[in-house]
C-alpha cells in the first residue's frame, strides 16, 4: 500500500485532476489506484472504489502510471551551440519521451564554470523549457573557479562535474593533487561531485598507433578508448572518494573492469554511486557497424561481455540508475566522419528513447517495471536531491506523471525525434510499451506523440538534506 486515502477525507476529496484507473508504479509499490492532484502536486491517493470529484479526469484503465523519468545526464548545448540543440528541441524531445526532469550538463560555449554563468544559463531556460531542469556546474582543470563553489551551491547547481580525460585538455583534471582538493571542496559545500572518468595518456598512446596503422572507421575510433582508460579514471575517482568521503557520482560506466573495482570500493567507501547509458546496456560495438559516425560516442560501445557487466552491475546495485548522455550534434557533423571517423564529434541523442527502450526491456523480462522506475525516476532524483518531490508518486509529490501503455508496440523512428540531431542509433528498433502521456505538475505536455505549446517547465534545486544514498 502507498498511503491510501492520505490528504482527502470527505468533503475534500475534489481535485483539479484525477488520474483514474491505472495501476501506480513506484520503486516500491504496484497498486490500482486513484490519483487525486491540486495545485500540480499529488495530494491524495485513494482506493479505486472511492468517490471523488475532479474538474477533470485522465481515464488510465488498462495503463499503468509511473512517476515521470529524471535524465541525470544531459547536453541541451545552450547557451553557445543551439545550431545543434536548445532548451526548447532538447526538452521537448525529453517530454515526448516520459522525462520530466533533466540535469543538465556544464559543457556548452561557455562552459558554466561561474555564478554568473550559471545565472545566465538560468534565465534562457525559464520560457523555453517544456520539463524541469536542473542545472550542473563544472570546475575547471586547473581549479581556477573552485572559489565559487559556494555561491554556486547557493544558486543552486545539482552537481560538480570534473571530466579526468576525453575533453580539450583545459577541462582534464590531470593532477591528483588537484582532484583532491576539488573532492573536499565540493563535499564541505554538501554538494555532489560527478566524475566522467577516462584517462588521456592511455587514449593518446592508443590513438597514436591506430592513426599510425591507418585506422579511420568506428571500430578504430571504438579501439581508441580501451577499458584501461575508464578503469584508471574510476580508480582515481574511487581513491579519493575513499580518502575524503565525497559524495561521487561516476558517469557513463562501460567496461567489466571498472565495474568490478567500482563494487570493490563502494564496500568501503559510501558516498559513492554510478550511472550506465540505454546505448552501452543495449549495444554491442558490433552491432552498430553499419551506423558509422552516427554511433561514435565516449565512451564507445563494447564488446558484448562488458555490455553483460552493465547488466550485472544494475542487478547487484554496483550501477544506481540509467542515463542517457544525450550528446546531439547535427546529421552535416556527423556525415563528416562517413570516410575518418576522427572528424565526426562523439555523442547522439537520447532523452526521448529512454523510457520506451526501459519499459521495452520490462516487457521482455530483463528487468520488472518497478526495476525501471528505481533506475529512471526514483533514484536518480534521490542521489541528487530532488526525493521525494520528484521520482516517486506520492502525497506532497510533483505530480510529474506518464501514463504507459505496457502492450503498445512501436518502431523508433528518426523522423519523429524532437532533437535537433534527429539520428537516433536506436532507429529501426521495435519496442514493446509506449508513453501515452506525460504530465509535468499536473498539466499534459504530451499526449499521443504530440507536444504542448506551453513551455511549463521550471528549474529546479536540490534540497541537500535530501540528498541519499541507494
Ligand atoms: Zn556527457
């Protein structure tokens, strides 16, 4: 039981929506029941024989209703880079989708790296934004912006992210020293450090001998990054985490390896927790050849036993949740690469295609649909702060919801992406459940494939002292 009859007795038991029918979904609970919502929150949950009344009715017979999905990781390229996508084109491909939260990543032209930064950014998502959003801030290689820490938490930056490889070497924190001191810096503020591990010394060794051998398709570029430059990130991410007690959050795990020393590390150290990408749990490196530049992403599609791994590490708990790294850049970008892979950026979109790709893998037995809403909603928006107003249905909750056709099958098509980049690796692909309708504070954003107009969506901070472990 969720909390039956909580918030409406008698008398009060008139909404301005009731969602009616559906079974409720939650991390925890499986129940048919009536969703009462006024104000955009959920503000009871009621047996199905109860009586209501409601200025208006979402008839959920037969569907399930799930909390809305929290994209942990995100690339909406604005401010700076809108050619390849915006607030607007990157959330409404996220409410077609069924996510009703993103956090967005620093690395756009600038890069928020200031308070100022951050404020700016801020202010061009109120008006755009078809979802919530939160906004992550990054610290630079060399520290240079780490005093501003503490005004950043205060304008509410979700997390901290630090790149230790794969970007332009301003952005690496090569130094130990250095990480050190961003891992305590970042922790006394009580905020969240993302890492995305990688280690350039490995990549440029392996680079160099591929060029030299006159490698230029996606399995040379995929060879490029071997497994030993994730597990050197990861370690590094792990010691420190180990020695300073930061919170930690490693993006985009891949390989067997790294894995396996992450579930080592987490017996000690508690702050520590890890995200895996749709693409790396449902692609192999050979099963997207014939894609090209469009399926050349970091880290790469792997060889089918670390792709297993990811799965072993969702059902042991070593991988908390999954995110999509939606990394859009345009079809020209990426046909630059059809004949030298190195000339393509790295990165496709991915925030529409997660919910369904999820709920495709819970008709198919891989993982129960409860499973999927700890790992898109429920503990995304605890690690990070956002619990209990986002990622679960309950009384005092966001009424953030989508209601799910479990049996709809569909094909995922290119041509009905929202995202600016549109090739999506996952075209062709038949999946079994479908978001009917997404609903953000109580109000549909998406119904049937369809996007509202209004631009409802807000940012969103976290309140620290709700930020959990898993
Ligand atoms: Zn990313």
């Amino acid at each position: 039981m969720i909390s039956q009859f909580a918030g409406a007795q008698g008398p009060h038991r008139h909404f301005d929506l009731v969602v009616a029918g559906g079974t409720v979904i939650t991390a925890s609970h499986r129940e048919r029941l009536t969703i009462g919502i006024r104000d955009g929150q959920v503000t009871a949950l009621l047996d199905p024989k109860v009586d209501w009344q409601a200025n208006h009715v979402i008839d959920a017979r037969g569907l399930f209703v799930l909390p809305g999905a929290v994209d942990a990781h995100v690339h909406f390229r604005e401010p700076g880079l809108v050619r390849k996508e915006g607030f607007v084109s990157g959330t409404r491909a996220a409410a077609a989708g069924g996510v009703t939260t993103v956090m967005v990543m620093p690395t756009d032209q600038p890069w928020t790296f200031t308070p100022q930064d951050f404020k700016e950014k801020r202010t061009l998502l109120s008006g755009q934004a078809h979802v919530d959003v939160a906004l992550q801030a990054a610290l630079a290689g060399d520290l240079s912006n780490i005093d501003s820490v503490e005004e950043l938490v205060a304008a509410g930056a979700i997390s901290f992210e630090l790149f230790l490889g794969d970007v332009p070497p301003a952005y690496v924190i090569g130094d130990n020293g250095k990480l050190l001191e961003a891992f305590a810096r970042v922790t006394a503020a009580g905020s969240v450090v993302g890492v995305s591990p990688a280690d350039d010394g490995v990549i440029g060794l392996r680079m160099q001998r591929i060029s030299r051998e006159g490698g230029r398709d996606l399995a040379a570029f995929f060879r490029s990054r071997p497994p030993e430059s994730e597990v050197m990130g990861v370690a590094r991410a792990c010691v420190m985490a180990e020695a300073t007690g930061a919170r930690v959050h490693l993006r985009q795990m891949s390989t067997r390896p790294a894995i396996a020393l992450l579930r080592d590390f987490r017996r000690r150290a508690n702050g520590l927790s890890a995200e895996v990408t749709p693409h790396n749990l449902l692609f192999s490196d050979t099963s997207v050849a014939a894609l090209g530049p469009y399926a050349k992403v970091a880290p790469p599609l792997r060889e089918e036993d670390h792709r297993i791994a990811a799965w072993e590490g969702l059902a042991d708990g070593t991988l908390d949740i999954v995110a999509t790294d939606h990394a859009p850049h345009l079809e020209s970008e990426k046909e630059a690469g059809r004949d030298d892979i190195w000339k393509a950026p790295g990165g496709f979109p991915g925030v529409q295609t997660l919910v369904p790709l999820m709920l495709n893998s819970a008709a198919a037995g891989d993982l129960s649909y409860q499973d999927v809403v700890r790992l898109v909603s429920e503990n995304p928006a605890r690690l990070f702060g956002l619990f209990p107003r986002k990622g679960t249905i309950a009384v005092g909750a966001d009424a953030d919801l989508i209601i799910v056709d479990p049996q709809r099958e569909s094909i995922i098509r290119n041509e009905d992406q929202h995202s600016r980049a549109r090739v999506t690796p996952f075209a062709g692909r038949r999946v079994r459940g479908a978001v009917t309708t997404t609903l953000l504070r109580g109000s549909v954003i998406m119904q049937d494939g369809v996007v509202a107009d209004t631009a409802s969506g807000q940012f969103v901070a976290p309140d620290r002292g709700q930020s959990q472990h898993c």
